[in-house]
C-alpha cells in the first residue's frame, strides 16, 4: 500500500508542477515593475487636488462639441481657407499659416475658443498672484513662471505687503502669434484690460497703486501645450509688459 500511495503521490505532485508552469508560461510573473492597469476615465485629465479652480483652454479633450468633430462640415479643416481665421487672422498671413499648422496636428482648435479660455485664465491668474494663491498659480503656470510668481510672493510675504486687485473689464485679447515646434503649439495673446490694483505695507499704507483709479493695463502672455497630451490644459509658458 505504502508503494502506491507513493506513485499517486509523485504523479499528483508532477500534474502540479505542470500546470504551474503552464500557468506561469500563459500568464507571465510579477516583477514588481509592472504598470497599473490602464483606466480610460483618469487617463483623460490628471488628478488635481480637491476644489482646485482649473482653467482649461478649450480643445478636443473638453469641448462639448469634439463628438460632432468627425463630421467634415465642423471641423476647421473643412472651411474655406480664406475664412477659417475670420476675426483672428488676415487671410495669407504669417500668423494664419501658423494656426494652420496647428490645426494640422489637432483638427478641432478652435481659435475663439481658445482666447474665451486665455481671458478667463488672465483674469484667473492675475487674482491668484495677487492674493497668494500658489494652488491656482501651479495648475496654470509652466515650471518656470511659476518660480518667478512664487519668489515674488514669497518676497512680498517676508516685507508684510498685500496686493489688492480688482478687474474691471478686459476689452481684448487677440492672438499675435502663433508657432508648432514638433507637437508643442505656442500661442501669443495680447491683453488689454482695466484694473484697479495697490499694494500696501503691512502698516496698511499705500506703496504702490490706487485704490480709487482705473489703470489701463497691457500684457502679452504665452500660452503652450502639447498637442499629443492627454493633458487638456494649456499653461502660461512667458509674460511681458506690452506697449
């Protein structure tokens, strides 16, 4: 009894050791190395902390209208060349060549849209720089403006100023330029707005500003993003003090 309880052993633990390895043939072996599984819901945007205020200039990622964007009548490309920039740029110009380029990677920029985001993100951006908010200023911001706003803050914060700002009108923002280095798009706007800004000491006394004038003020900021990104926002990438 004892020798054919030892070959029924032997031939069960052998079928054992055969099916682990095929198992292990099919399915593969963890490493530790492995990558999450693929989520096509977070894939989309990335995770931004809760109650973050984000800006996203319009595109494909988060325009209502991109499921309507395979139909030839409602894309950009389907307008006659002479008109697609109406509004934005003189037909045969550097800068509607520009925009072409970029429609030539994504198909469904939309150029009005795209500066209805870029005034909503400079009135955003102005608010959070002057009040501190390095939340806002980050999910808005490339690496390097942010450095530059955030050492003016922390520069601000050590001498006790504070900023008070307020908008009164953005009275335009136009594109001015417009360039494609391989996917990355890079879009120049120049504002013009009325602000009421003045910077006070901590002893409440006015440095800076006025608190009861209206300043015309002009801006002219960069906005970039990477066409081939999940990533739907665009960010501040420069900014200059236009004339």
């Amino acid at each position: 009894m004892e020798d054919v309880f030892d070959i029924y052993t032997i031939i069960f633990l052998a079928l054992a050791v055969f099916i682990f390895l095929r198992l292990r043939s099919v399915l593969g072996q963890r490493t530790g190395r492995e990558r999450p599984p693929y989520d096509p819901f977070t894939a989309r945007e990335p995770a931004r902390p809760a109650g973050e205020n984000v800006v996203a200039l319009p595109n494909r990622a988060n325009d209502p209208a991109a499921a309507k964007a395979d139909k030839p009548a409602d894309s950009e490309t389907a307008k006659p060349s002479g008109d697609r920039w109406k509004g934005i740029a003189e037909a045969g110009s550097p800068l509607a060549a520009a925009l072409d380029s970029v429609v030539g990677v994504d198909r469904n920029f939309d150029a009005a849209q795209f500066l209805a985001g870029a005034r909503a993100a400079y009135e955003m951006i102005v608010n959070a720089y002057a009040e501190g908010d390095r939340r806002s200023l980050k999910s808005l911001l490339s690496r390097e403006v942010y450095d530059g706003f955030e050492a003016a803050i922390v520069d601000r914060e050590k001498r006790g100023d504070v900023v008070e700002s307020r908008f009164v009108a953005i009275d335009n923002a136009e594109i001015t330029a417009a360039e494609l280095r391989g996917r990355v798009a890079q879009l120049t706007v120049r504002f013009l707005s009325k602000l009421v800004s003045v910077t006070r000491n901590k002893a409440g006394e006015v440095i800076d500003g006025n608190a009861d004038k209206v300043t015309d003020v002009t801006d002219v900021w960069t906005f970039a993003r990477d066409l081939g990104s999940r990533d739907p926002n665009w960010k501040l990438v420069a900014t200059e003090a236009g004339q």
